[in-house]
C-alpha cells in the first residue's frame, strides 16, 4: 500500500503541475457541458414561450367567404393577409420556395356549404419537409379544428340535439407529474454531460501516466525501481481516479448553479438541485470515475505516443456512455437488472433524484459494485500489461 500511495503522489503531483490536466479536469471538462446545456436549454425554452405567445400570420385566399372564420383566427393570434397572393399557384410556390410559413385556402362555396349543412372545405398549404414551419401549421391547424368543432355543435343545438350526443367519450387527462418531474424532460440528458466530464477530467492523467511516460522516456527507469508493477498501476488508476473524481464534483456544482438561470418556473417546471440532492448524487455517480480509469488507462497504456493515445481515448470515451443514448430511444425503469449496467444505472438513479423520487438503497450498492468491478477487471488487464516486456517495445 506503501508504494501505490507512493506513485499515486507521484502522478497527482505531476498532473498539478501540467496545465492542461489541471484545465481539462477543472474547467473545461466540468465546466463546458453545464455551461452549453443551459444555453442551449434557455435558447429552446425562450423559443417556445415566443411562439406561444407572438402571433403569426398566415396569407388566405378566398378570405372573404368566412368573415367568421377570420375573426375566430385573429381571436387566436393568427393575423390573416388577405391581400399576398392573388391565387392559389403563387400561394403554393412561395411556401415551396420557403418565403411562407404556412397558407390557408378558404373554397369558393365555402359559405354555401356551411349555410347547407354540408362539410366546408378549407386548404393548408405547407411544406412538411420544413421544420421551421411546422409550428405555424400545428397552431392553424389547431385553430381551424376548434373552429369546426364550435359549427358542429350549433348545427345540433339548432336541431334541438344535445352536442353531447356527438361525444360519446369524454377523456380527461390527470397530470400526477410534479414540477421536478416534468423537468426531466429537459434535464434528461444532464447524465450524459456528467459521465463525459468524469472521463475528460482524467484522461489527460490517464495519457501522461502511461503513453507520456514512455514518449519522455522516463516509464522504463519507473519500472526498474524495486516497487512490484502492480503497486506501480493501481497508483496510476487511483491517481486518475482523483482527477476524475474532482472533475465530476467541479461538474455537479457547475450544474446546480446553471439551472438556477433557466426559465424553468415559467413552463411549470423546477430543479430539484439541493445540496443533499446533489451530495448523493456525487456518491451515486462516483463508481464511474473508477470505471473511466480503468477504461482510459487500459486503453492509453496499448499507445506509443501522446498524439496516438488522445486519438484512441477519444473514441473510447464513446463506449460507456452508449447505454445512455440507447436509454433515450427506448426509455427503461429503473430496476434491480439495469443497475447492472454501468452508465445507465448512473443515469436511472439521478433521474430518480431530480425528480424528487426515493432512491433504493440496494439500487445504489448494485450500479456501485458492477461499476467498480468493470474499472477493477480494467486495472487487473492493465497490470498483466504492464507485467509484459512488450510494454516498452
């Protein structure tokens, strides 16, 4: 123990002195995913605020057979022009050439058919394929349906026919979510930020503890000192486990302080962020950094130079946040068999305490231990390669 605690000061005195370990592990790992995250989740919330609340304006030809209809539009905030398109072939090519959001064609009969009783018939014009108007089509879209679901109901009242006759199923919707639920459909994706700052908080150690030692050439007088390889590799590790470990604290903390600045409350939402919250959250996601050492140190200690072990570790970085991607497509609940799965038993388990809900304790002790054993079998293979005289060729 005497001489891992040896190497461990040893490596962790050399990454304090490196400046790009020490900003890698304390800024730009830790700090730049909180940072993008909460700009790029206030750009997206400030969107949808604005469209909800600015009008829109929609170009109509053959407006003036529904007065009616126009002002029902305007009542919600879709401004109707009716005087940009002459017909309907210009209205068309202009939402084709993407100058129009959205249009509206109101048919010559269309008054006659509403006076007859027959079904009116009305044209949306736009383009699917344009995702910057899709919303502008879903809101009249909306508006028009609201507007013949009003006609229905006074042809049956004029007929002396109860319009509930018309709805023989009345769905409502009980919400049991709470604000710290419903945040997750934004924060979901905070997990993936806090695995990938772990992993670039100690790779640059992992790099230099291993490739960069031997491009300097000072691993080989390392291992003829008379201290056992092993003793020589888990300093290592835990050396890189303690950037990584502070890296994702500095993280934690990052992001505790970023959503403070989203406009949560205004959606109906909020950051179950406490500082207890945020406390088992480090202990939850912790075993990571021992995975992410055992991971960047096996993978760096196969390269021959820095460059190349930047190169592959890069990639690696890929591998054990793969689970969380997969969890987005096909959303899972935490259970006793996914804790199995490192990453993504990290990921089920914050989920679970920003949404306010209890965690399990075996939970937490299953995602640790198959976590820790996956960085431990890592550190196993990287003392049978450092135990190779290949490992200096």
């Amino acid at each position: 123990m005497r001489s891992i605690g040896t190497v461990f000061r040893k490596e962790v005195l050399e990454g304090l002195r490196d400046r790009r370990a020490m900003i890698t592990a304390l800024l730009f790992g830790p700090m730049f995913g909180p940072i993008l995250f909460a700009g790029f989740t206030n750009y997206a919330v400030s969107i949808q605020l604005d469209e909800a609340e600015k009008s829109i304006e929609v170009p109509v030809v053959g407006g003036a057979e529904a007065a009616n209809l126009m002002t029902h539009l305007h009542r919600r905030l879709i401004d109707v022009d009716h005087e940009a398109f002459a017909d309907l072939d210009a209205l068309r090519e202009s939402v084709r050439l993407g100058d129009t959001d959205v249009g509206l064609v109101v048919d010559a009969g269309f008054g006659a058919a509403l006076r007859d009783g027959s079904p009116a018939r009305l044209w949306i014009v736009t383009d699917v394929s344009n995702n910057t108007t899709r919303s502008a089509a879903s809101r009249l879209r909306s508006a028009l349906a609201e507007y013949g679901s009003i006609i229905g109901t006074h042809r049956l009242q004029l007929r002396g026919i109860d319009p509930t006759v018309a709805r023989p199923l009345a769905v409502l919707t009980e919400d049991v979510s709470t604000p710290s639920g419903r945040a997750i459909l934004l924060l979901g994706m905070m997990t993936y930020f806090l695995l990938f700052a772990t992993l670039i908080g100690g790779t640059q150690v992992a790099i230099d503890t291993t490739a960069g030692e031997r491009e300097r050439g000072s691993l080989e007088p390392l291992l003829t000192l008379p201290v056992a390889r092993a003793s020589v590799v888990w300093g290592k590790l835990a050396a890189t486990f303690f950037f990584m470990a502070v890296s994702l604290g500095v993280s934690i903390v990052a992001f505790a302080i970023a959503v403070r600045f989203l406009p949560l409350a205004k959606i109906g939402m909020t950051a179950n962020f406490t500082p207890e919250v945020c406390a088992v959250m480090y202990i939850v996601m912790l075993p990571f950094a021992a995975l992410g050492a055992g991971v960047m140190t096996i993978v760096a200690s196969y390269t021959k130079s820095f460059r190349e072990a930047q190169t592959y570790t890069g990639l690696a970085m890929v591998a054990p946040t793969l689970p969380i991607v997969v969890v987005v497509l096909n959303p899972v609940q935490a259970s006793l068999g996914s804790m199995l799965v490192p990453s993504l038993s990290q990921h089920l388990l914050v989920t679970e305490l920003v949404k306010g809900e209890g965690v399990e304790a075996l939970h937490i002790l299953v995602s640790a231990a198959a976590t820790v054993a996956v960085g431990v079998l890592c550190g196993l293979a990287t003392v049978r390669r450092y135990g190779s005289e290949r490992l200096l060729v």
